[in-house]
C-alpha cells in the first residue's frame, strides 16, 4: 500500500491532477525530487554505510588505474594546453580525489594544468567533496546538470562517469498481441499499481528500431531516453578528448535477449535486492542495467569514436592493475595487510562473482588522432 509520506503523497497528488504518468517520471520524483529523492536528500548512499558497493568503494586502485588511463589520454592529445577533468554524478568526491591524488603523485606535467569540475545534482554534496578533494582546493569547480546541458561549458580533456546512466529514469514497456505497449503508473484504492496503455513517445519505438531489437510477447524492457540526451550534452561540452563511461550494462542483443523477460529493473536498500520500485519511496534506488549498444551508435552520429568496450576486468588488467598490485607487494606494510589487499582487489577484476564483468566500460574519442591508449593493449596470450 502506498505509504504516507510526503514524496508518496506528492507523486500521488501529480497523478490525481494529471492522470496516469510514465515509469520514466515515476522513477525520476523517487530519484530527483528537490530535497526528497533518493538522489536529492542527505544521508549517504555507497559503501557499508549505505545501500550498495560500488567499485571506487572496494580500493584506491580502481581510481589510480582510471587516473594511469587518463595521463595516458593526455599524452595522446597534442598540445592539450589546459587539460580538463569533468566528473558526472560524483558523489561524495572519493573517485575523484583517488585520480587526482595519483595525477599529483605521479604526472607532475598534467597536474600543474588540471582543472577538474564535478557535476552534482545533490547541492549538499558539494560540501562533502570539498572535504575529500581539499589537497586539490585550487583546482576545482562545480556545475549544475542544468548548466552542464545548457551548452555554455565546454573543454578539452576527459569526461567519465561511474554509475551514472544506469540511475536515469527509464520508461517501461511489454510486448503484447497489439504491439508494443508502455506501461504506466496510476492509483487504485490507494496503492500505486501499473496499467499497459500506449507509448508516450514515439521516440520508444524508433529506439528498438535503432538498435534492431524486437521484443518476444510477454516480454517486458526499460527504455533509458535519458542515456542518449545526457550524452549529446557531453560530445556537445567536449571539443577535444574523451568520455569514459564505467555502468553496468550489456550490447542491445543481450540486453533485450529472452532470458530478460522482466527487464533489468532493480532496486537496492541497505545492501538488499528489492524487485518492487513502489516501496520507500526516496530511500531506495531504482536503477536500470545500461544498454551500451544504444550509446555507442548515438556517439557515432554526435562525431565520436568508439574507442574501446569491454568488461572491467578486461579495462583494468589493460591499463596498470596488476602494477598497483604489485607496488602493493612492494610496500612495507605487514604481509596480513598485503594479503587482505589482494583479496580486496580481486573484486574488482573476478569476472565471475566479482565486479569485473558485471561492470562494462565504454572509451570515446572525439578530436584525437589515432590515440593509443592503455586499455587497447592485449592482454594474455
């Protein structure tokens, strides 16, 4: 039954005025709404104290090979003068402050021309990044997602993410024997309940017709709209350089294939698998597995290059973990911690139960001739 609380009655008041809305508008009051969405109110999201892990909570070293992968960009990048950091959805600053660390430790030339811009959503999180970023104080700056979109901003350098597109909302849809169908939220004696009616947008048909994907009957699929418009802000933002998407996700004939006959919707609470979106409204997330074909073909038509895809595990092998591991070794902290360490960090590279092919990563170019980055190396035999 719907809860009695103020975001509930809000969406419920919008859905009395209004009439049904989309999963897609549902979805982003529970995230996003100013000072009530999961996204937009205080309380810390990531790591033990939160509701899920993510991989920059494992170890700094996924964060060092992001920043080992970056200077290497910029040395692909010919007389980048300034060179730029834009982080999208940054959260509390820890992924951030991991790259930045490295880049001063390490790349002495990038760093004295860095500039790294967060854009946040969530206002109060601004005071909490420049906590963890305050060695770094004299090179930051914020914008809002708004300003990011408006076309105003623009630089040279790198873009990346990190589970970002995976929490924009998405709409829903089920094949049925009339077609392919949306489905909505509406209000039944006093519960939130889904009703099929048709698309609300005809940019939902022309998407499964981009990605050559036609849905079994029965079958039900997120849209994710959002994906695509978020990254025409980025190419449009970028005149030279790279975005580096990390999200967990699929090519479209995986994403869509039958053994997904309910779509990919989840939602997490205190480190809990919850299937049902229509509880604790504001204080779960609700996120939606990223279709990764979708992006690379909507890069192609804004004039970037799809560099690189794969899984993490792959990423990271490719691009200096094994010599974070091995500095590790290196060091003279107790060999207990040394073993701890590696358990640690096995994480984020097992590609069975680990991260390491949970998570996808997706490197595009736009300006930058023939870059030869780290992660295009082979690895094994």
């Amino acid at each position: 039954m719907t809860d009695d609380t103020q975001l509930n009655n809000i969406i419920a008041a919008r859905i009395a005025e209004q009439g049904r809305i989309t999963f897609a508008d549902f979805m982003a009051a529970c995230l996003y709404e100013p000072g009530l969405g999961y996204y937009t109110s205080a309380g810390r999201k990531v790591g033990a104290e939160g509701d899920f892990y993510t991989s920059i909570t494992v170890h700094a070293a996924f964060g060092r090979v992001i920043a080992r992968e970056i200077a290497r960009m910029w040395r692909c990048m010919a007389n980048p003068g300034r060179f730029t950091l834009v982080e999208c959805g940054a959260g509390n600053g820890r992924l951030a402050c991991d790259i930045m660390d490295y880049l001063r430790e390490r790349e002495e030339g990038l760093y004295d021309g860095l500039t790294l811009v967060l854009v946040e959503r969530e206002p109060t999180l601004e005071e909490a990044q420049r906590t963890m970023l305050a060695n770094h104080a004299d090179r930051l700056s914020w914008l809002s997602p708004e300003e990011f979109a408006a076309g105003d901003f623009t630089f040279s350098g790198c873009l990346y993410s990190n589970e970002l597109i995976d929490a924009l909302p998405v709409h829903r849809v089920v094949m049925t024997t009339d077609g392919l169908r949306e489905i909505y939220v509406t209000i039944r004696e006093g519960a939130f309940v889904e009703e099929p009616g048709d698309l609300s947008t005809p940019e939902i048909a022309e998407y499964f017709r981009r990605i050559a994907v036609e849905l079994h009957p029965g079958q039900q699929a997120e849209v994710n709209l959002n994906g695509p418009k978020w990254l025409s802000a980025a190419a449009r933002a970028l005149s030279s350089g790279f975005i580096l998407t990390i999200d967990y996700g699929y090519p479209a004939q995986e994403m869509y294939s039958q053994k997904r006959n309910l779509g990919t919707l989840l939602c997490y609470h205190r480190h809990q698998i919850e299937e049902n979106p229509y509880l604790r409204l504001g204080l779960q997330d609700i996120t939606a597995h990223v279709d990764f074909t979708t992006l690379m073909k909507r890069g192609e038509e804004l004039g970037l290059v799809n560099l690189w895809f794969g899984e993490q595990y792959r990423f990271l092998l490719a691009a200096g973990i094994i010599e974070e591991i091995e500095e590790i070794e290196r060091s003279d902290i107790p060999d207990g911690e040394k073993l701890r360490l590696r358990l640690t960090l096995k994480k984020l590279i097992m590609p069975e139960g680990g991260m390491g092919d949970t998570f996808r990563i997706l490197v595009q170019s736009k300006g930058v001739d023939q870059p030869d980055l780290l992660c295009q190396r082979r690895i094994g035999g």
